[in-house]
C-alpha cells in the first residue's frame, strides 16, 4: 500500500493502516509490547489451617506468609504504525491476496490482504517477541487465534476485537500455571480450571469473575485437602465444605472472608481401632467466628461424653452441660474450658439421655440403638448379633429347637474372636477409604470361601448364593457389590456348616453345633485370612485391577445366561467363557484354548478330573475376573508392550516432526522478514494433538514451583527435602519388589483397554446395529404391508369404480335405444295423424277447382286400383312433391 493510496483510502471510508482501537486498547510502549495483570488477588486464597481440637494439646498451625505476585500477559495491541515495505500482490493498488509487509519499529505482518486490509488467516509479529496467529477481519484479531509471548506463555482459544474472549486456554512460559476456560475482554470469566502446579495437584475449578474466584467452584491444595463451596473475592464465603487430608479434619458449614464463620460442624477422624469397622471421631456443631468455636455449641467426644454450651475462642466458657461417658452429667458454669465448681456427677440421667437423644451424632452415623429381644432376654452373642437361622431350625423337632439354637450360640461365641478377626481382615482386601472404613462385599466374602476350600465340597460358588440368597430377586442374588454385616456373615456360615456336614452329624445331638465346630476346624481355621488369587495378591494391584470393576461387571451381565430352575438367576458358564474369548479373537498361540483351561483349574472354577474339565459348571464374578486378569498375564508378552511403547513414540515424533514442518513453513524467507522468535516449548514434550484448543490439557509444562499455591505446610516441604542414602536404598528395594506388579498392570491394562474392551464396545454396537436393522426391516415391512393393503383398497376401489361405471353406461345405452323406439313410434304415429288430418281436410268444403276434378276422381281412382304397384308408388311420389 502507497502512501498515496493510503490518504484517498483514508479519505473514501476511514481505513486504518493498523488495527482499529477497541474500547480497552492500550498503546503498545516502544519498550515491550506487554502489560501484567497481577495474581494478588489469588494470593490471598491461602490454606485455611485445620483449627485445633484442643488448644492445650494440638499445636497451633500458623497462616502462611502471603507469596510474590504472579504475572498473567494481556493482549498486546496493533498500535497506529506506517508501513515500511511491503510484498506481495495488488489489485487496483490495494493490498490483495498474500502478501508480506514490515512497520516502522520491527512489527511485521504475513498472511491474507482483502481491499487493502489485513483479512483472512495471518501472521503478525511484535518487535519484542509477541506473535500472534490466526483469524484477521479488517485489521482486526477475530473468531480464533493464538497469542505467543516472549517469555513462552501461550494463548489458544476465541478471540474478539484482540482480546481473549469466550472459550481458551492460557500457559505461562515462566511459571507452571494454565487455565483452561472461558474468557471475557480479556479476563477470566465463567466457567474455568486453573493449574498452579506441573504436577496438576493444585487447581481450581468453577465460577470467574474478571480474573476473580467468585460463586460456586472447588479448590484443591497441593497438600491434598479440598475446599468445595461458594467464593467471593478470592476467598472462601458462604457455604462450603473442606477437608484437612493431611490432619484427618472435615469442615462443612458457613464461611466468611476465608475463614470458619457462622454456623457448621468440624471432624476430627482419629486412628481407627483394630478390630473395628467403624473410625472414631470428636465432632463440633455450632457457631464459628473467625476460624474459632464461639458462641452456642455441642462437642460430641469420640469416648460418648458431649458437651452442649458457651464457647468462647475454642474453649468451654459459660453456662453448659457436660455428659461423661458413663451417663452422668454436670450443668453449671465454665471458665477457661474448666468447670467452676467439681461435679458430682448426680442426679442427671434422665437429662444426659436426653442429651444424647437431641445431639447431632446422627448427623455422623454413630448414633447407637438398643436391640432387645421380644421376650426380653439378653441374647448370647450380645446386641450386634442376631443369627437368623430360622430356616434351619424347621429340619428339627418342635422340643430340640430351643437347644439347638442355644447350642449353637455358644458355639459361635467360643470362637467369635477369628470369625470377627477374618470378617475385618478380608473387609478391608482392597480398601481405599480414607477414613478406613470398609465393608465385606459378596466379592469378598467370595474370596474367603474360596480360600477357605468351601468350593471343594462338591458345592460351587454359585449354588452357594442361591443357597444363602435363594429369597432375593434373581438379578441380585450374585451381585458382587452387595455389603454383608458381621451378623450374616456369621448366619451364612452356620447355614453352610449344616448344608455341607449335616450328613456325616444326622444321628448327632445337637446337630447344628456339630456341623458349624467341624467347619471352622476343617475350614476357616486352617486356611481363613490366607489369601489367594491374583485380584487380593498386592494392594497397589488390587486397587489397579478395581478401576475396571464396573466395565469387567457390565461384560458378565451381558454374557450372563438365566438358570432354567428356580430361583432363575443368571450366570457365565465356563464354555461361554471361552466362546467370549474365541468370538473377540483373543485367543493366540500364547493364550490357547487347554491354557484357558488350565486357567479355569487355577482359579477354582473348575477342579481337576481324569477325563477333561466340565465347562458346564457356573462362574460366579470373582472367578469371572480372576480368569480375565490371569488371561492378560498369559496374552500379553513383553514383545507387544515395548512395540505399543515404540508405536506411540513413532506417533510423538512424526507429530513433532508436523510440529516443526508447520512453523517453518508459516514465516518466508524474505530480506525484509526480521528474524522470528523461537516458538515457545519448542524443547519440551510434545503434546499428543497437534491443537492446544482441541487437546485443553495437552501444553507442555514449564518445570518450576507454583507460587499461588501456599497450602503446602513447612514440614511438608521438609519431608520433601529429606532426604538419606539409607532411604534410597529402602526404596530402591520396594521398587525392585513392585516390578512384578507394574509389569501386571502393564498387562491387564494393554489386554483390558486395548483388546476386551473395544471388542465387547464393537460387539454391543453391531447388536445394537442389528436391532436397528431389524426395527427397521419391521417397520419397512409393516409399511410394504400396510401399502398392499393400501394398494388392495385402491383397486378395488377402481374395479367398483368402473363396474358402476360400465352399468351407467349400459342403463345410458339402453335408455338412448328406448327413446330412440319411443321418437320412432311418435314419429310415425305423427305422420300417421298428419295423413289423418289431411285427409279429413280434404273431405270438408272443395274448392271450386275440386270440384271440377271431383268427376274426374272416380275414374283416376279406378285407373289407380287398376294400375299396377310400381306405377302406384311412382304416383305417389309425384302426388307428394
């Protein structure tokens, strides 16, 4: 573009050589073409310590000092400039087509020219190292682009009038942070995610407001604790929820300024006890005030003693009422956490249950109940057990019954300890739960039969279920996920000792007794709490190996057949086993079908026989998983894992490779181009997608400290630093014993996610297809029916049509031949009446002139009667004209 050119342009419609001024444009300083905008605010978002449970036993956790701002680059702006030079194409000269042009000051443009402006796809470059690539529309950074500073930061995502707004993500080059989310002129605004760390351990998530944390979002620390609630300003405000992982606290309630404000309740879990199922925990419900117990309050202490009263700075200060732990009860006043006066501990029952009746522990699901018999006996087992082996009874008679129940109680009772002892032991196989609270689901109950050799008695898993669980529905009756209390856990066993031995004790008094002390001396004593199989053989596999419960559950469902006896439940036979894995080609010349057998025998599904293994006999869903993880063992070697290794490797650098191709390529190589800046990140890891909008999470990250984070305490940084040779050398040595297990899981999770998984995805979308087709061929065939029938009706129609059409017609004919009859008839009765008329004319009154022929009639009539006929007619005629 000409100077001259550019002042008529300038004159014709306003065009500006540079990018048109929004209204939050800045001039760019000739200095750098950056402005910051700080994180103070973030800064601010500190880790709320978990408040002490007792001032005068837990140390006080101090705030951490606030850290330094953090920059956050904003849009640098296309200043008012003068072309220096230009390259490229020209119509009518105007800028048009491709073109290359450099500024005054080292600002350089490559790209698409429409009419003398900047429009279409395009590159422009800031003197300081600032790029940005995408979309122009007359001068103007629109729809999609991406912005590179100097320092590496990154933005990819929607752009308006050049400035991030609607959806993006933003990298910076200097610090491992990245936010991924919606944006607004250039802020944060709307939904998002930020980062703080490489490790992606602290991030936020939720609602923005200008680059403020404001409304609803959950906040997770690099220490691990989580905050789940309403924001204001940066700052926790308004309803919420945290959790201390690190010091085993739990907060929900209201929040003001960043602080405990209001009304809520705090946890403090303690260790569970051995033995236990449940944990134990000091709970407070009540009013806060700047982080601090103040107000009215109950404190419920994990022993059973509460408190119900005045706080004043986390202490006991006012009037209130002190419950122990044996009942009694003490009301009066508190000073400084102690009470005024000593209690007596009198006279206060009655209002200490009431207490408890009205207290909030049953909002923590620890409240107790009493259960009593109907006759108002104290039942042997004490209150948590209750046998119901009512069932079993009605195989005796009326007068041994009552013995028999005793009797077996205080079987149960002599070896209650290694029942409770197995019962906790295989509950927690497995467990995750952060609190330690764990259950005995059917998957693991199955474990303990199994270990226990309960299969070897002729009886397999599954007939065990409908043995214990006959009563329930058919489609839950082999349900893994179903949780056993401790009391049928022991049920179930005393209903198996009696199924199993009843036999050999027939003519035994009492039986059930004899029954359940020769299946814990032959069964659970010997072999309980000695765990077998692969799924429970390392806890880091074991909760690997979970993560694909629920698809491996969905698998067996759908290949699950309905028994044709009663109760009707539905299982996986052995063949179907090994027909799933011969239709999803998993079969190979390492996993054969006699190594699936071998399999089946291993896992005890099946038992050793002389002639061949039965496949008919049932999988209950514990065998069903162990055979697919001892599948993937057998199908995966180490050859397939390194080719998939080297196949996505080849994927990384062929994408590099595009990567690298595509930036050079993107600059020209013109005298008047200045030299570009290196791409940001160049150096580090490639991202799997060749988009940051498209992949969102795929930047690579700059190695560094987050310093928003400020949750991380002072002895855990210490933790991080320590470090000793003697350490290194431990866990080099619990490294070299979990290779097994990493190369396992390497395993399961090439077998699982590579091979079963797609195939049993593609089998359901091929059934789901075939019943689309076959819909379809129905409904098609309902339609071709229903148009026969259609066409049937309109062709009867049509031959009714023209049947009455023809009989129309005939009655038309027949009509027109009886008018034709009936004209000739009065034609010739007219012409007979005419002759008639005529004739009596001629009798009445002759004319002068006839009556000089009169004479001569006679005679003519006469020659007429003598004449012959020819000679009549002819007369006739000429008597007629």
């Amino acid at each position: 573009m000409i100077k001259g050119k550019k002042k008529d342009a300038k004159k014709k419609d306003g065009k500006k050589a540079a990018v048109e001024n929004s209204e939050d444009s800045l001039d760019t300083p000739a200095g750098s073409s950056l402005t910051t905008l700080d994180f103070q605010s973030d800064s601010l978002s500190t880790e709320t310590p978990a408040i002490p449970e007792a001032p005068d036993k837990e140390p006080e956790v101090e705030e951490p000092p606030a850290q330094p701002v953090l920059p956050i680059h904003e849009e640098p702006v296309l200043a008012q400039v003068i072309i220096k030079s230009y390259e490229g194409e020209q119509v009518d000269e105007f800028y048009e087509g491709e073109g290359f042009i450099c500024f005054e000051g080292g600002n350089t443009y490559k790209g698409l020219f429409s009419e003398g402006r900047m429009n279409g796809e395009g590159i422009y470059s800031w003197a300081d190292g600032v790029k940005y690539e995408g979309t122009f529309v007359k001068n103007v950074p629109m729809h999609n682009g991406r912005y590179t500073w100097s320092d590496g930061s990154v933005y990819e995502g929607s752009i308006q009038d050049g400035l991030r707004h609607g959806y993006g993500v933003f990298r910076s080059g200097t610090h491992p942070i990245s936010y991924i989310g919606y944006w607004c002129n250039g802020k944060r605004h709307g939904k998002g995610k930020i980062y703080y760390d490489e490790e992606e351990t602290s991030w936020y998530k939720g609602d923005w407001v200008n680059n403020v944390r404001e409304g609803w979002g959950i906040r997770r620390y690099r220490s691990g604790n989580i905050y789940n609630g309403q924001w204001k300003k940066n700052l926790r405000h308004g309803h919420g929820r945290m959790i201390w992982v690190t010091d085993n606290q739990e907060y929900e309630g209201q929040w003001e300024c960043g602080m405990q404000h209001g009304s809520g309740m705090h946890t403090w879990f303690l260790k569970r006890m051995e033995m236990s199922k449940y944990s134990l925990r000091n709970a407070y419900a009540g009013d806060f005030v700047k982080g601090e117990r103040h107000g009215h309050g109950t404190f419920l202490y994990a022993d059973g003693a509460v408190y119900k009263g005045e706080w004043v700075h986390n202490k006991k200060h006012g009037k209130g009422i002190f419950v122990f732990k044996d009942g009694n009860a003490f009301e009066g006043e508190f000073i400084n956490d102690h009470p005024v006066e000593c209690p007596s501990r009198q006279g206060s029952a009655v209002k200490a249950r009431n207490l408890r009746a009205t207290s909030p522990r049953s909002n923590l699901g620890t409240e107790r109940t009493a259960v009593t018999k109907d006759l108002g006996e104290f039942p042997v087992l004490g209150s948590d057990i209750d046998l119901d082996v009512s069932s079993l009874l009605s195989f005796f008679p009326r007068e041994d019954r009552e013995d028999e129940m005793q009797q077996v109680q205080l079987a149960v009772l002599r070896h209650i300890s290694e029942l409770r002892k197995a019962y906790y032991f295989y509950s927690a196989l497995g467990c995750a739960s952060p609190d330690g609270v764990c259950s005995l689901t059917m998957l693991k109950f199955w474990r303990f039969l199994k270990d226990c050799n309960f299969h070897l008695s002729s009886v397999t898993l599954a007939e065990i279920d409908r043995l214990l669980r006959g009563d329930e529905p058919p489609k839950n009756i082999h349900d893994p996920r179903h949780i056993l209390l401790f009391r049928t856990f022991v049920s179930y066993l005393v209903h198996l000792a009696f199924h199993i031995y009843h036999k050999e004790y027939k003519d035994e008094v009492p039986n059930l007794k004899k029954c359940f002390l020769e299946m814990m001396f032959r069964n659970v004593l010997p072999s309980a709490c000695c765990v077998q199989g692969i799924l429970y053989s390392d806890k880091e596999f074991s909760s690997f190996a979970m993560s694909y419960f629920e698809k491996c559950w969905d698998i067996y469902k759908d290949f699950s057949r309905p028994c044709p006896r009663p109760p009707f439940d539905s299982t996986v036979k052995l063949r179907q086993f090994l027909w799933m894995l011969d239709d999803y080609k998993l079969l190979s010349e390492q996993l054969t079908a006699a190594r699936v057998l071998g399999i089946f025998v291993k896992i005890g599904a099946s038992l050793p026989a002389i002639h061949g293994v039965n496949l008919e006999l049932e999988m209950v869903f514990l065998e069903f998983f162990e055979a697919l993880l001892e599948c993937a063992l057998v199908y995966v070697t180490e050859d397939m894992i390194l080719e998939k290794e080297a196949e996505d490797n080849q994927k990384r650098s062929s994408f590099e490779i595009k990567e690298c191709s595509k930036d050079t390529s993107a600059v020209s190589p013109t005298e008047h181009s200045p030299p570009q800046p290196p791409r940001p990140c160049e150096d580090t890891k490639p991202a799997h997608q060749p988009s940051l909008l498209e992949t969102l999470l795929s930047f690579p990250i700059t190695p560094g400290e987050s310093k928003d984070d400020v949750s991380l305490p002072n002895k855990d940084v210490k933790e991080e630093q320590d470090s000793c040779p003697e350490k290194e050398l431990i866990d080099e040595a619990k490294e070299e014993q979990k290779e097994p297990f990493s190369f396992w899981m390497c395993q399961v999770e090439t077998f699982l996610t590579t091979k079963l998984f797609p195939a049993f995805e593609h089998d359901i979308m091929l059934r789901d297809k075939i019943e689309e087709i076959k819909k379809e061929n129905d409904e098609l065939a309902e339609l071709r029916k229903s148009q026969a029938e259609e066409l049937e009706r309109l062709i009867a129609e049509k031959e009714e049509e023209e049947e009455a059409k023809r009989q129309e017609a005939a009655e038309l004919q027949e009509s027109i031949k009886h008018r034709e009859r009936a004209s000739s008839s009065w034609e010739k009765l007219l012409s007979w009446r005419g002759l008639q008329l005529r004739k009596e004319a001629s009798k009445t009154e002759p004319s002068p002139k006839k009556r000089g022929s009169q004479a001569a009639k006679p005679a003519g009539e006469e020659a007429e009667k003598a004449a012959p006929i020819g000679t009549k007619a002819t007369a006739d005629k000429k008597k007629k004209k």
